[in-house]
C-alpha cells in the first residue's frame, strides 16, 4: 500500500514520499525495496538513510530528508500495527478434516476450522470462526469462545473455559491436576482436583506453558493477560487482568496476582501469596511473601527493588572489609 494509507492505518504522521508503494516490514540488515524500516534513534537513522530501505518509520521528533518516512510517538505500537496490516496471517478454511473425531453431542458454530488428528469431547462447545489446528485434544465439556485459536498439539482436560480471541500456542496443557497429596503413613494420598480452569477474553498463552485446574472452584487467567513459554501456573491461582507472565515462572497453588502486574522471567511465587495491582516483580526473583499495589521488587526473598540495590552494594564491598580486619589481625 501507499505510504499515506499505511499511515492512516496505523495511526501515524506521514512524513515525505507519502505516494511511495510498501510491502513489508524489515529490519535494517534486509532493508530493499519496499521495505518500511523502525528507527529508534539518531545514530540508528544514519544508518537506515544509507540503506535500501522504501521508507522509515520514526519517533517523535526525528525525520529524515533523505527518505521517505512515517512519524508516530509510540513508536512500537506503531510497529505492531504496521505489521499487523502488512503481514496479515493466511486465512484457514473452515470445514472438519476427515482424520478428526468429533463426538456425537459436541456442538461447532459457524466457520469453524477442525485440523488433522484432532479430538472434540463430548458436550464440548466451538464458538464462531474458532481453529484448532492439528493434533489438538479437546475434553468433555470444554467451552471455547468465538475467533480463538488453538496451534498444533494443544491439550485442553474436560469442562475448561476458554473466552473468545483467545490464542494457544504449541504444547499447552490446560486443566491437568495440581499437585496436590496428603500423607498417610508411608503412603502419598492423591487429593482430586475437581475445579476448573477459566480463560478470559483475549488472553494469550506461549508454548509449552501448564496451568492446572483448581483442586475445588476454579484457576482463573484474567482478560487481556499475556503469559509467555514455559511457564507453570498451579491450582487455584487468580491472575488479574492485563498481566504479563514471562518465560519459566512459576506461581504455586492459591496465589492472586492482580491486575496489570508483570512477573519478568524465572520469578517465582509462592503458594497463597497476593500480589497487588500493578506491581512488578523482577527477573529471578522469588516471592514469599505479600507484595503491595504498585510496588517493584526483586531478590531472593524479594523486597523493595532499591532495598535490593542497596544490599547488593553493600555485598559488594564484605570482602575488603575482610581482608582488612584480616590485615589488622596479621599486623
């Protein structure tokens, strides 16, 4: 498309060459013809005019005069929009392939698309324009609202909710048992898990990430939460809306973690723990114990994030005060 209608598209200022034609978005080391290029800052658009860029997508307030470009002051939502528009995913017919079994009583809506080898429950429901591509196993009484879509080899246990726009990648397993026995004598007791497992609208989860289902009641992932790969969700957890869960977190039994909350990458959580809205809780950090609204922490047990820094300093500095007490002693 023209330079113009993309910046009507995405909601940006168009700059000069406004009728120049783009087709995709790359970064600067595959930057050709038709190309729109992101550049974050000066040294990074000196670099980006010389290449073989179409045109440059810009903050505020950079431009170029010797590109065609695009302005936008939130210069990556910019970038996702651009590459929404200009890289749109292909289309997946509707329609059941011949190797799927689904069960007498399970109810599809309209434009549906059922992939190679998949298994629909019994008394499960498919929403409007739902995919569920090949290799997927699907419950007895799972609901999955309309447009969400499901990648190859993801695994859904029975009567688990899943909202609508909801995307699952590879290897997910929804509404497995918790972890969860009780000793007699020598003898590990299994305690049943006979809750569930509720997805709201528009949440994503990366590949290969568990969330169990609740030992009674439900484990509840809310609206517009992100969770990344590999990342272990135990029973009876509350994950507020718009949270953001990274790679390899681990959040053990009846924790709550609020609204808007980002836990970085290989945090972990203990069990019935609340964390509040809007905290964020840094990477490798391990959580035992309440953190407040707002609040940003770190460390092992983790605490208030400057705490931290400070500690770290003064760590820093035990071994010179050993040896110099080691040198008094010697002298």
């Amino acid at each position: 498309m023209k330079l113009s209608a993309l910046a009507a598209a995405i909601g940006a200022e168009a700059g000069t060459g406004s009728d120049v034609e783009i087709s995709h978005v790359a970064e600067l080391r595959q930057a050709g013809p038709g190309a729109l290029v992101m550049v974050r800052d000066p040294e990074g658009l000196t670099r980006a005019e010389a290449s073989g860029a179409a045109a440059l997508l810009l903050p505020e307030p950079l431009s170029s005069s010797r590109l065609p470009f695009l302005r936008a002051a939130d210069i990556r939502l910019a970038l996702a929009r651009a590459l929404t528009v200009l890289h749109p995913a292909s289309p997946v017919p509707a329609g059941i392939h011949p190797t799927a079994v689904v069960a007498p009583g399970a109810v599809l809506g309209s434009g549906v698309a059922i992939g190679p080898h998949c298994v629909i429950g019994p008394e499960s429901v498919i929403g409007d324009g739902v995919v569920v591509q090949a290799g997927c196993a699907i419950g007895t009484g799972v609901h999955i609202g309309e447009r969400s879509l499901l990648y190859p080899r993801v695994t859904i246990y029975e009567r688990c909710v899943l909202g609508r726009r909801v995307i699952v990648h590879s290897g997910v397993v929804i509404g497995a048992d918790g972890f969860g026995y009780v000793r007699d004598g020598a003898t590990h007791v299994k305690i049943p898990h006979v809750g569930t497992v509720v997805i709201e609208d528009d949440v994503e989860i990366g590949a290969n990430t568990t969330i169990d289902r609740a030992t009674m009641g439900e484990t509840r992932i809310g609206a517009g939460s992100k969770i990344d790969n590999l990342v272990q969700i135990a029973h009876n957890v509350t994950i507020g809306p718009r949270s953001l869960i990274v790679a390899q977190v681990g959040i053990a039994g009846s924790a709550v973690v609020g609204a808007d909350v980002v836990l970085a990458g290989h945090v972990g959580v203990r069990d019935h723990v609340t964390i509040g809205d809007g905290a964020q809780v840094l990477a490798k950090a391990l959580v035992t114990r309440d953190v407040p609204p707002g609040a940003v922490v770190s460390g092992q047990p983790a605490r208030p994030h400057r705490e931290q820094l400070k500690l770290q300093a003064a760590l820093a500095r035990v071994p010179d005060l050993l040896d110099r007490r080691g040198g008094r002693r010697r002298g």
